[in-house]
C-alpha cells in the first residue's frame, strides 16, 4: 500500500522531528521508544511461552 521510505524521506523526517522537539529532548524521546519497544518484545515472548507451554501440555495428553 505504502512503500518504505528512503535516504532522502528519512533526512526529511529527522530535520522535522528536530525542528519540533529541538536537540534536548530527542533523548528523551529515544529513551522512552527504547524502552517501549523493549517492553513490546518482553510481552510477545511472555504469549509466545504461553502457546508453547499449552501445545506441549495438549501434545503429553495425546
């Protein structure tokens, strides 16, 4: 539907990311995506343990 961005979208992005949020807060910013996307990944692993637990119970019954 939307093809991915290349060099010159992503320069783009940058310099309206830095013209809105100024140079101080990028960190910031970062920080929290970082620690967002950490905490998205923990959570898919916790469910995918979950379904494979469960899979291996229903496997020992049959």
């Amino acid at each position: 539907m939307f093809p991915m961005p290349g060099g010159m979208e992503w320069v783009l992005i940058g310099a309206v990311v830095l013209l809105l949020f100024g140079g101080k807060k990028i960190p910031e910013l970062m920080k929290g995506l970082g620690s967002g996307i950490k905490e998205f990944k923990k959570a898919t692993n916790d469910v995918e343990g979950t379904v494979t637990k469960d899979n291996d119970k229903k496997e020992v019954k049959n």
